[in-house]
C-alpha cells in the first residue's frame, strides 16, 4: 500500500456516489500553499532570502500538487479560475483587501507562472476582467451541474449544493487516526499529500461556521451573516458591535440584510413580528448606526454569478510519474528536500544525445589508421665542456681551502 493510499484511507471521499462535473480550482490557493512550503523548507535549511526564491524551486512543487489531486481523482473537465486585475469591489470600496501587505517578490513570479503550470498539467485558465477568481467559480457553479469547488476559502460557503455543487478542501484532514507521529509529520510537510489529505465540505461545516443550514435560502443567508459579521482580512466592515452569535439571531427573524436594513431605516411597512420587536430592542442602535455598512457589506461578499464561463476538457499529459513540470515546459525532479522523493521514483535518467555526423565521421576515420608508433625514449643527459669546466674549478677551489673528499670524485 503507497503512502497515498495510506493517507486517503483515513478520509475517504465519496466520490463514487457524486455525479462527475466540472472541477474547478481556486488557483491562488494552491500558489500561497506551494510558496510557503517552499519558503519554510529554505528557512530551515537556514537559507536566506525566502521572499525571493526562484520559480525553479516553487514551480515543481505547485506542479506536485496539482498532480497529486489529478492523480487521485481523475477529473474529465474543468478550469482554474484567476482575479482579473484590480476589481469593481476596489473602485466600489477603496478598503476593500486595502491590509494585505504586499506580496513577496518570488511569489509574484510564481503567480505568474502559475496559468502556465496548471495548463501543462491539462486544466485551461479562466479570468475576467474587473472580477475576481470567487466570481468566475461562482459563475461557472450556477451555468453547469455538480460541480466540484477546489479550495479552502470559506468564501465559497454560500456555493454549497447549488446545482449539486460540492467543495473540496485541499488542505483540511479530518482524520488521521492510523498514521504514525512521523508519518504525519512527513504529509505535512509534503506538498503532494497536501491534495491527498483533503476532504469534502459539509453542510455540518456550513452550519458551524455560519449557523445557516443547507436548505433553499442557504446561499442568500450565509450572504446575509457574512455582511454582518464581516470580514477584517478582506477589509469588509460587517456591523461594529455585532459579531456571529448576534449576526445568526438577527438573521432568524428577517428574510434577508435587505428586509433587515428596510425595517431598521422606516422603509419596509411590514409590521414586526414579535422576534422582530426583540431584535430591534436589541440590536436596533447598532443596526441603525451601521446600516450603511452592512448593505456595502451585503455587496462585497456575494460573489457573482453572471459571467459567461466556458468549462474545457482536462487532458493529461504524457509525463512520466515523478516528473514535475516547470514553466518552461521542460521536466524536472528538483523540489527541494522532497520528502516523499524516494517514494514518487525519480524519472529514468534521459538517453545521451545521439553523435553528430563529424562526430561520427571522425571516429569512422580514427578506426581504420594504423597505431601511432610509442614516442622515443629521452636521450641521455650529456654534461658539456662549459659544464665540466665548471665543475673541475670548484673542486681546485674546495681542495685549496684545505678540504677533501670523502670517497672518489
């Protein structure tokens, strides 16, 4: 048994029983997690510079992973989805992920590379304009049937069972009971394991994370708490003072923030229902305070679902196995301290390339020669008069100082 079959036992997905569509990858994911992968290895290698490592270091290992989750799955058809540039949600408003520092250098190569990694390994890029890689998913969710979300991004949350929609998290385990200590160690630092050792989205997880079933209005709903809670990371501002347990027990008694935000400012003429009533007793100062902020808010997280997307065959390469592709479209197996290394084989070494034709006419030629002759022994060392002259005079000197020589001269 490999250790990949080792790691999917312990969370096995039903595939089998989740009708075949599109599979579509949240591209940044997999960049972010091949980068910092690559970067904490260097670092405990004690190499410096891990904000500017080379693209023929992290591309393999986001090459591996992609493969990993194509090897594990198989999927026929699908695309990876990619932001388009600055968005309408920054011109709609400027906070928006105005907090994120900016990206390390070697990581911007690697996004750059990145359509290209993903397109070797058969999966055809998708990006729009204007909008985000969420909206391109989202889009592609609501235009084809059970399709298969790649990606950890809670954001996705409000996608779930739309048109049979499913979400794959890459980096979540569930369980991992029946691995060793080691073991475990090793897939976590294993950026190929990171797809083998994914699971699937629940609606339990849903209903954790955002208390909204998994029902009818659930999309609308995770929408509605997300506006209100927000989003610091994103620099979406949600309602100050209202946090999720709040956020769910507003939202049990209105049909959504704009019903909620109609009420609060005097424009909808429904009359409250009692819970209503309570909720306004309650909330009501703070939700008037920040209406405004909750409908930007309400505007930001709902993700859009209108663009035209079109889902192409997955092809598969011809590579060998433990072959990682690099952006330059040639094979390599440099990944560095890979600890799965032996466990993947490393391709066959390549053939020598063949002679050239002088090479070869010149070995033709140097095969029908004779033997060259060995050279000449060296000729002995003969002293010349000048020489012997020399030495003659010495000597007169040395026996005229009153020395002598010890044997024959």
């Amino acid at each position: 048994m490999s250790i990949f079959d080792r790691i999917a036992g312990a969370n096995a997905p039903d595939i089998d029983t989740h009708p075949a569509g599109p599979w579509l990858f949240d591209g940044a994911i997999f960049v972010h997690v091949a980068y910092r992968i690559e970067a904490k290895i260097a670092k405990e290698d004690g190499i410096a510079g891990t904000d500017n490592l080379p693209v023929t270091s992290t591309a393999p290992r986001l090459s591996a992973m992609v493969r990993a989750l194509l090897d594990r799955f198989n999927p026929l058809a699908g695309l990876v989805a990619w932001d388009g540039g600055r968005t309408w949600r920054h011109d709609f408003d400027p906070a928006y992920k105005a907090n994120r520092p900016p990206k390390p250098p070697g990581l911007v190569a690697l996004i750059d590379a990145a359509p290209r990694i993903f397109e070797q390994l058969g999966i055809q890029s998708a990006r729009v304009p204007r909008y985000e890689a969420d909206d391109v998913i989202a889009s592609a969710v609501y235009q084809h049937d059970n399709c298969v979300i790649v990606s950890n991004d809670k954001d996705f949350f409000q996608l779930f069972g739309v048109r049979g929609a499913r979400q794959w998290d890459p980096l979540k385990r569930r369980d991992t009971s029946g691995l060793t200590s080691d073991l475990a160690k090793t897939v976590l630092q294993a950026s190929e394991t990171v797809a083998a050792a994914g699971t699937w989205v629940t609606a339990t997880d849903v209903l954790e994370k955002f208390g909204v079933d998994a029902g009818a209005t659930h999309p609308r709903k995770v929408c509605d708490v997300q506006a209100l809670i927000g989003d610091a990371a994103d620099g979406v501002p949600g309602c100050p003072g209202i946090g999720p347990v709040a956020a769910l027990e507003i939202m049990r008694h209105f049909h959504n923030v704009a019903h909620l935000t109609g009420y609060i400012s005097g424009q909808d003429p429904d009359i409250a229902t009692k819970g209503q009533s309570g909720i306004l007793a309650k909330y009501g100062a703070k939700l008037r305070e920040g209406a405004d902020k909750i409908e930007r808010s309400a505007k930001l997280v709902r993700l859009d679902s209108s663009l035209p997307i079109t889902i192409h065959p997955i092809t598969r390469p011809s590579t060998q196995p433990g072959d990682f592709l690099n952006p330059l479209g040639e094979t390599s197996t440099t990944m560095s301290n890979n600890p799965l290394a032996a466990l993947l084989g490393a391709p066959p070494a390549p053939p020598p390339p063949p002679p050239s034709l002088k090479d070869q006419l010149n070995a033709a030629a140097q095969a029908e020669l004779p033997p060259a002759p060995p050279p000449p022994p060296p000729a002995p060392r003969v002293p010349n008069a000048q020489t012997t002259q020399s030495i003659k005079t010495a000597a007169g000197q040395y026996l005229a100082a009153g020395h002598t020589f010890e044997g024959t001269v």
